[in-house]
C-alpha cells in the first residue's frame, strides 16, 4: 500500500487530477448530451456527479465497476459468487441498457449506481458515501482519478478478466509517466489471456496473473419457453436468421444482404436485434423507409405472412434469439466497436458469423476461428454468402456449431480461479485496517 500511496501522490497525478478538477463544464454539457440521447437516466442524474442514491450497506462492501452491458453480463456469475458468501456488493455500470440488466439479474445482497464522471470531487464523494474495502473494475475501464483516490484511501483495486488490446497497449506505452502511474495504483490483474497479461505486465501492473475469460463462465442466456413457442408457430417453419447486437451502420449492411438472400430463399426471416434497444425508433424508420415489411417487437406486434424482418428492440431477450435462429451475425465487427461476446451463441449452438472487428474478444474468437467454429467475413459485401452457405448446407452449420459449443465448454472454469487469487483480499485477517470502518 505504502508504493500505491506514494504513487498516487506524484507530481503527474496530482496534475492530472488537478486538470480533471477543471472538466466540470464539460461533464455536465456531456450529461446533457448523454441525456438528450437518452444514454443516461434523468431520474438518477445525479449518480453521475457521485451523489448517492441509496444508503450504504452495512459491514464489508465490495464495489464492482463494469462499463456496459457485455461487461456486466460477464461479471455476474462473481457477483452471484459474492454475495452467496455474505459479501455486500455495489455494482456500478455507465449505460442505462447495463443498469436495466442489474435491475432484473442482480442477487440479493447487490445493489446498482451509475459509476461517477471521472472528476476528483466526484470521486470522492461517491468514495466519502461507499466506502468500499475492495474496488474491482472488469475488463478495460482505466480511470486515473478513480485509480489514484483509491490508491490514496488505501483501498485495494484489481483489474478483474482484464483485456488490453495491441492498440491500447501500443497507445498507453506512449503514454510514459501518465501510464506507468496509473498501472502502479493497480494491486492486481487478473487477465483473460497470457497475451493481455504480458501487456498489463509491461505497463507497471507488478502482481499480474491469467485466470482465463470469464465470459466462458456465464450461464447460456435464457427464455421463456412459451413465448419461444408461439414464434415458433408464427414463424411456421421458415428459415431465420439473426442480426444480433447491431450499430449504427451495420442495420443497412444485414438488410441488403437479406436482400440478396430472399433470391435464394423467398420464406427468410431476418431478426433484427441493435445492441441498443432505445434505437428503436431509429431502425423502424430506416425500415419504413425501405418499404421492409416488418413486425416490431416492443409494439407487440405479432408475426404476419408476408413479413420478411422482425425487429426485436428489446432488451433482455438474446436467449430468444438465438433460439429462434438458424445462423446468427455478431454486430459491432463491421464498424470500429470491436466486437461482441460470442459465447452466448456458441453455448446454444448457434452457427456463427462476424465480421473482422472483434478486438475485445479477440482470444475467444481465435479460439473458435482456430477450431473452424465461425466463420469471418472480411467485408460487408460477403455476409449474404457467408449465411447462405450455412443455411444451404445445415449438416455444415450444425458441426460448426457443435464446435463452438465445445470451445465454450474447454474455457469455463476462470470462475473459481479468479475467486482463489482474490481470495486474500476477500477475507484479510482480522487485525488488518478496513477503509470501510474508517
């Protein structure tokens, strides 16, 4: 603790909060922004600026910080974990999407913020309301205020399925003093990978291991079956396939693609999921304007003949999808977001496609391209052949789905090795100082 301390108080990051001390007009024009595009929820603002919405649970409390909804889904196994052992849990998370999965999947014994801007006064006040014993941040959230307030209130922070890209590394090992001080506050990285640990490594993290991707852990997304059921009879046995986590841009890619696919298969379904159900509105209008016939989702609108797509602006509802589907694209690999988790689609046996933008699950996605368990497509124009070589040739599809599912099954276990390395800071001997009791 006592090199935490002193690096959390060196000249490069007290400037550093002392220049984010000066952000504040700029954070509050980006919450508005935020709330103009309903990315943050005007009701709970203020959690924004660190101002506590509930009280602080009593005892021990673990503060858990995943940025969105991939990361959320990841870390809630632990969660479960946690507070199965007595453990009190915050989780804090950005996107109201993630906030709207904490609502209907966190334990007994977790409570939901949204994380504080990245302000030294924010910082501490939402520190000055939780005060956590143990602050785990998933994946690649790097935050040098928070990070170095922690260090100074020595409270322990580990890096839980850390992923670091070559591009970020490349980009943090330009940084000099800034980087090499914020990795020195981290007491720990636990790693998806031995090549995100060597990263982490080089960078200054001195206690870094690689438990495996905890994204295998995670329980296959669920249904209810009886709604499984009545689109099963309204679909009447056509082929479907799905667009699954879709962003701005890759909509227009799977449309013209079903285009090209209806040629060959004139009874094809799209289902049309964006990674945001708030757009909505956007994707029914870009639908209407191509004079689709489609069904929508959130509207309850039921499965007519003639409809070629259904869009299902829902939140919640992959483990339907991916039922329903006989070949699924993975969106965010066409546009530079890096991808989706595919574990979910290889846990259910779903035949998978993506495009070449997986950065943030490049380990998982080697492991199924290595094994022949998807397939990439490298440019847009190609996903209309890609899926129709699936759906022509199902014995195909259905060994390269077996595969898949296998590789999902080799990787579980990074659950209960995660646990064992933070297990010292989880249950610290009695005599030693609790930043909660303070």
């Amino acid at each position: 603790m006592a090199d935490r301390d002193k690096v959390a108080r060196s000249l490069t990051l007290r400037v550093w909060r002392a220049l984010a001390s000066l952000a504040m007009p700029g954070l509050k024009l980006v919450h508005a922004s935020r709330l103009k595009s309903g990315k943050d929820d005007p009701q709970r603002g203020g959690e924004r600026f660190g101002q506590a919405s509930l009280p602080r649970p009593a005892g021990r409390l673990v503060w858990v910080h995943a940025a969105s909804v991939g990361e959320t889904n990841s870390i809630l196994p632990l969660i479960e974990r946690l507070t199965g052992d007595g453990h009190a849990v915050l989780l804090t998370t950005v996107t109201r999407t993630s906030a709207e999965v904490a609502a209907q999947r966190l334990p007994a014994g977790a409570i939901h913020q949204y994380a504080p801007f990245d302000a030294p006064q924010l910082v501490n006040r939402f520190l000055d309301h939780w005060r956590p014993d143990l602050a785990l941040v998933v994946e690649s959230e790097l935050w040098p205020s928070t990070f170095s307030l922690l260090a100074l209130r020595g409270v322990p922070l580990v890096i839980v399925n850390g992923r670091m890209s070559a591009r970020s590394f490349a980009g943090w090992r330009k940084a000099g003093r800034v980087a090499r001080a914020l990795f020195s506050c981290v007491d720990m990285c636990l790693a998806q990978s031995n090549a995100d640990a060597a990263r982490y490594r080089s960078l200054g993290i001195g206690h870094v291991r690689s438990p495996g991707n905890l994204k295998y852990d995670a329980e296959p997304p669920s249904t209810d079956v009886a709604v499984l059921a009545d689109l099963q009879a309204g679909l009447a046995g056509r082929p479907v396939w799905l667009a699954a986590s879709t962003h701005p841009g890759e909509e227009e890619i799977a449309l013209k693609a079903h285009a090209e696919l209806l040629a060959q298969y004139p009874e094809l379904m799209l289902l049309l999921m964006p990674r945001h159900p708030a757009r909505g509105d956007e994707v029914a209008a870009l639908l209407a304007s191509r004079s689709e016939r489609f069904a929508r989702r959130s509207a309850g609108d039921l499965l007519q003949p003639g409809q070629s797509v259904y869009l299902m602006d829902t939140l919640g509802e992959m483990g339907l999808a991916l039922r329903l589907a006989h070949v699924v694209f993975l969106g965010g690999s066409f546009v530079q977001v890096g991808g989706h988790n595919p574990v979910e689609p290889a846990q259910l046996a779903v035949p998978l496609v993506t495009g070449p933008h997986v950065a943030n699950a490049r380990a998982i996605y080697r492991d199924l391209w290595e094994n022949k368990a998807s397939l990439r497509v490298s440019e847009p124009e190609r996903l209309a052949e890609a899926v129709g070589t699936l759906l022509a040739d199902p014995e195909t599809a259905r060994t390269m789905a077996e595969r898949a599912r296998a590789v999902a099954g080799d990787g579980a276990g990074a659950l209960q090795r995660t646990l064992d390395a933070l297990a010292p800071l989880l249950y610290p001997a009695a005599t030693d100082a609790q930043p909660g009791d303070r």
